[in-house]
C-alpha cells in the first residue's frame, strides 16, 4: 500500500568521498594533508606532514600534563 508520498531524501544521493580520511572523518586538504599539518606547514612552524603530526600529539601530551596538575594542586 504506497501512500504516494516522496521525500527529497529518498532520491539524494550522499556522495562518500574516496580515502582514509573520509573514511575517518577528517578534514584534508586539496594535497591529502591533514587541515592542521597544511596549516602549521604554512605558518613555517614545520617542515613536514610527520613533523606536524609529531608537533600535535607533543601539543596534546602538554595539555594533559597541565590539566592533570591543575586538578592536582587546585582542586
């Protein structure tokens, strides 16, 4: 029994970009590097992609080591 109702939904298609960072969600570039690498690339704080992927995951080891004193001491 069809009610003859259509949604626009049902006839649009999601195109799903291609790679693994589509796959996972993240933002890329035109050149496949990661939005924050190009950036800190651009900037001239690094040289490489894996310089910045390094640069980041130091950044994040940083902020929970500043977190985690803070509640430490102040809370």
């Amino acid at each position: 029994m069809s009610s003859g109702v259509e949604f626009d939904e049902d006839k649009f298609s999601f195109g799903a970009p291609s790679g693994q960072a589509a796959r996972y969600g993240r933002a890329t570039s035109s050149a496949g590097v990661p939005k924050m690498s190009a950036w800190l690339m651009k900037k001239g704080i690094v040289k490489s992609p894996m310089a910045a992927q390094i640069f980041l995951i130091g950044l994040i080891l940083f902020n929970v080591i500043i977190t985690y004193v803070a509640i430490k001491y102040f809370l």
